[in-house]
C-alpha cells in the first residue's frame, strides 16, 4: 500500500498504468446511436481514467479506493444526473480510445479542452482552470533564465504530449519516459541527465511540496499557457453526443451554484480551481500538431 508521497511521486506527470483496452460489460455494439446518454443504455456512466495521476485520479491508502479530483468531479456529476459510475483505468491513448470508439461515455483525467480534442470530441464546460511552469535545479535554474535559453536543453516528459511537443519546438532536446514514478523524473533533473520538467503548476507544486529535498523549484517568471489547454480543463465525452453533453453541463452548472465544485477543488489543491488563477502568464504558445 503506498503513502499519500508515493502517490505523488507515481502519478503527477500524468504517467498511466499501460492495459489493454478491454472493455467488457457494453450491451451495445460500438458506434450505436452516439446520442444514447450511456453506452449501455441503462443508469451507469463508464468513464475512463488513469487511476495514477494525484490528485487527479489516483487510489487512496485507505482500502484503495479510487479517488482524487476528477474521480469525485465525476461522481456528483453523475449524482445530479441520477446516475451511477463505472470507472475503467486505462493509459491516456487507452482512455480516449474507449470514448471514441463507444466503449466509455466520457473520460476524466485532467484533459485540457484543446482545438484539436474539440475536433475529435464533444467536452464539456471547464470545471478546472490553471497554467504550466518549468521545474529545474535550484542550484543553476537548469541554465534557463528566458524562453531562448530553452534551446538545447534536455527536457522530461512522456512522449507525444503537449508539452514534449513545445519543448521541441522551442529547440530542447526530448528525453522521454514510459510509465515511471515521479521520483525517476525528479532525480533525473536533479542530477542532470535531463534539465526542465514542463508541466500543469498545481501538479508541480504538489510535487515539491511531497519532496522538500529535491534541490528542484519553479521558475516564477515564466509561467506558461499553451493552445493546449488555456481553455481549461474538462470532460471528454463522444462527438456528437449532444444529450449526454447537456445533463454533464447543467450538472456542473449546480455544483458550480452550490459551491459544491469548489469544496473538492479545495480538498484535492488546497485552492479553488474552478476559478480562473490571478497570476501573471510570461507567454501564450501554439503548439503544432506534427504528428
């Protein structure tokens, strides 16, 4: 069983457990009728997620029980609705597939609502609002004191996400990880195999506040947002699926009302979340879709 600091260090960098993308228990063959509210066709929403980010979707020291941001999110989401949840934990690639392909109605994992996502799927309202920051040595700043300095410097992450993909851009080298803990990419920066971890700031935070000895911190000065995710965070749901898209809105819409969003951001990030942060942005980049 793993502390609440193990959770942190398996999870934060969005890194997913890898399984196969089996789905059983889907009365409906793929593809029916996109405007059903549950691809079953009863009471029960299946969602997919990591079960592996903190705090977003992770398991609790306690029973291990699934738990986290998005994971209780969901779950009055589905309240409001009259529903009940099956969750499915799968890798990010796993999740999305399963939405798209009718094997889950909707996918809650920290998704930034992106031009590319809106094109391949129906999200709903934002019920999360941050920005990204760069991790490096506290010793040096990694030798990064602008966004120029970025070229050529080692940069962590998982590949094929939105911030290897600008860290490419902006000219560093890619060192990619495969389903690692937290700690691998931390000690990695540390002692300098790579240089910067580019990443969400509140999962960032978390992470240094979990390793107070990590010799790492964040640059203040350029904090980011990125096409990516500017537009804030959100539930994935199928194109098209106009009915489910609604009662997931006006259900969020109550738990926005009654304050009730704002209790769980505030359990999961010790702050309100569900507000747009008051902080200055050092730049706003396009990432482009090369792959």
């Amino acid at each position: 069983m793993l502390s609440k600091t193990k959770h942190l260090l398996v999870g934060l960098l969005g890194i997913a457990v890898i399984v196969p993308l089996v789905l059983a228990g889907c009365g409906k063959k793929e593809g029916s009728n996109s405007n059903d509210v549950s691809v079953n066709g009863d009471k029960t929403l299946i969602v997919a997620t990591s079960g592996t980010l903190y705090p977003t979707s992770y398991h609790d020291t306690k029973g291990n029980k699934l738990t986290g941001f998005d994971v209780e999110i969901v779950r009055n989401v589905a309240k409001e609705m009259g529903y009940k949840v099956k969750f499915k934990e799968l890798n990010v690639d796993g999740q999305l597939t399963a939405v798209k392909t009718g094997k889950a109605d909707m996918a809650a994992n920290d998704f930034g609502i992106s031009p590319q996502r809106k094109k391949q799927f129906t999200l709903s309202t934002p019920y999360k609002h941050s920005f990204n920051s760069l991790m490096v040595r506290k010793s040096d700043n990694s030798g990064i004191h602008s966004w120029a300095d970025i070229k050529g410097k080692k940069s962590a992450g998982e590949a094929g996400t939105g911030y290897q993909r600008l860290a490419k851009q902006l000219g560093a080298k890619l060192v990619n990880y495969d389903n690692v803990s937290n700690d691998v990419y931390l000690r990695d920066v540390k002692n300098g195999k790579t240089d910067f971890i580019a990443n969400d700031y509140y999962l960032q935070k978390l992470a240094l506040a979990a390793t107070p000895n990590s010799g790492l911190k964040l640059i203040k000065n350029m904090y980011f947002k990125t096409t990516d995710d500017g537009s804030g965070v959100g539930i994935i749901m199928k194109k098209g699926n106009t009915k489910l898209d609604k009662k997931v809105n006006a259900a969020l819409a109550k738990l926005k009302k009654s304050g009730k969003l704002a209790k769980i951001s505030k359990k999961f990030y010790g702050t309100d979340v569900s507000k747009q942060p008051k902080v200055k942005i050092s730049k706003t980049f396009t990432i482009k879709n090369d792959n």
